[in-house]
C-alpha cells in the first residue's frame, strides 16, 4: 500500500468517526444535549436526548424485540408502578419520552423481553459490585454543584493499591488532595465508605466527590482537606 493510500484511509476513517459522535472532549454540565446532532461513536441512535424543558426520549434499535422498558429511580418520580413501556416503530426503533425531570443524575436500566441490560447507545455507564448500568444526566442552565466549573482550582485523585489481611487479597483506595496541597502540611482527614455493592470508584465517578469538594473549597464553604475513599 503506498503512502498517497495510507494517507487516504486515515482521513476518511477519522472523518467518518468525527461525523458519528457527540463532542464529548470536554467535562460539561448538559453531556446528553443534543447539541451537535450526531450520535456517539459505535452507537446507533441518540440515547439518551436530555431537552433543556427536562423531558428526556430514550431509543433502542431492537427489531425483534417483544417487549423494552425502562427501569430506575426515575420511573416512581413519574408515578409509575414498575418498568414504564416503550412504544415500538415501523423502523423496528423502540422509543420513550418521560418526563420534566428534576434537575439530577439518575441511574438506570433496560429491560429488553425480561433481561436487564445497559443502555448499549448511551456513554455514560457505570458499574459497582453488580452488573452495569446507564447514568441519566438531566441539566440545568448551568453547571451544578457537582459538576466540574470553569475557573475553579482542581484537587487530585490517586488510586493505591494494598494487600488487606482481612479480605487476603488486593484492595483499593482512592485519595483526594486539595488544590495546592503541600504534604508537609496536615490537613483534616474525611473517610468515605460506600453502602452495600458500592466500591471505591463509585464516589469518583457516581459521586463526583472531588468536584463536589473543588466547589466548596472555591466558595469558602469547606476547609482544605484529604477524602480517603
């Protein structure tokens, strides 16, 4: 292959993945606006859409399908009773639009004829001591608390691994240390435990323990401190 061919190939590859995916370079506030009118990279429909009245439409494609519900949180703010159905297109799309919402982050599932899965359109999934699940951003006119803000300082986040003689195996923690930290200086130590099924990453990446402390330190309201998660 020469190299004009080469060349060829990698251009058209990168325009066709810069033409089938949401911009999500940045760490923003509303991830599942549409803002762009793409989709996800290896995804084949927008799910979810977060619209800025709250109202949110997941879509499956699943032409053989019998039967797709939704399943979370959300569900009782709605007032359902159980999973809430989807309706079934001509196209073999499957489709449902809830909602306002309030402002939050929800977590959910599918349930695709009686099996529980992920959102296989939607990138934001997570997962504890249980299978995975899909994570449900719905957005205000600006970022909240927990959501990472422009001009605001940053802490760090460093995973360690020890052996645990109580469970005799690895374990990890993770370790918060405020912006301009010095480590010959003591600081206040907060010890984070998850429930039941919960692991360590889960404050990091469900939780957004640190942009949550990198806001309070920012407006006064917290002193500087390590998180031992």
């Amino acid at each position: 292959m020469n190299k004009k061919l080469i060349i060829a190939t990698l251009s058209l590859s990168v325009a066709l993945a810069a033409s089938a995916q949401q911009s999500n370079v940045n760490l923003s506030y509303n991830p599942q606006k549409d803002t762009e009118g793409l989709i996800p990279f290896s995804a084949n429909l927008n799910s979810p859409q977060v619209n800025d009245d709250h109202t949110v439409i997941f879509r499956l494609r699943a032409p053989k399908a019998e039967s797709v519900a939704l399943s979370g949180a959300m569900t009782t703010i709605m007032g359902a009773r159980g999973p809430i159905p989807f309706t079934k297109g001509e196209d073999g799309i499957w489709t449902l639009t809830i909602g306002p919402l309030p402002v939050d982050m929800y977590q959910y599932n599918l349930i695709v004829d009686g099996v529980s899965m992920a959102d296989p359109n939607n990138t934001y999934a997570a997962f504890t001591a249980m299978p995975p699940y899909s994570e449900l951003i719905v957005h205000g006119d600006g970022p909240q608390w927990w959501d990472a803000k422009e001009d605001v300082p940053h802490g760090s986040i460093t995973r360690h691994i020890y052996y645990s003689s109580v469970t005799e195996g690895e374990r990890e923690i993770y370790v918060y240390t405020p912006p301009q930290y010095n480590p010959k200086k003591k600081y206040p130590v907060l010890y984070l435990m998850g429930g039941s099924g919960e692991l360590p990453s889960n404050w990091m990446y469900d939780g957004r323990v640190n942009f949550i402390m990198d806001n309070l330190l920012a407006e006064g309201k917290a002193e500087p401190m390590i998180i031992a998660i």
